[in-house]
C-alpha cells in the first residue's frame, strides 16, 4: 500500500532531510521505514536513481 503523504515533491524531501544526492542515494542503498534495500541494483543504476529523483523534485514533481 503507497502512502499518499510519502511523495517525492521537493517540500517532501526537505522535510524529511533527504533533498540531496548523498540522503538519496543512502535511502536507496540501505532502505529504511517501509521501504527496502535495492543495493541489488549497484552504484551505477543508484546513482542514477538518485540524480533522476533530485531533477524531478526540483522541477514540482
């Protein structure tokens, strides 16, 4: 079940301390709360989760 007040909107983001590629890419690496670890998908493919969340954010995703 998706949270709808867990959303990936800049507002969001910063609120939880997670605007910033380096929180990114730790929630993604590690996980945390409800969600898992994807380490499965390896650095490269992380950081582009990271920098792809970062661009959306910051264009009022």
């Amino acid at each position: 079940m998706v949270n709808p007040q867990k959303n990936l909107s800049r507002e969001a983001l910063e609120k939880y301390g997670k605007f910033s590629y380096d929180a990114i890419v730790k929630q993604v690496t590690n996980g945390a709360g409800a969600m898992p670890s994807y380490k499965r998908l390896g650095d490269e493919k992380i950081a582009n989760v990271a920098a792809y969340v970062l661009q959306q954010a910051s264009r009022g995703w």
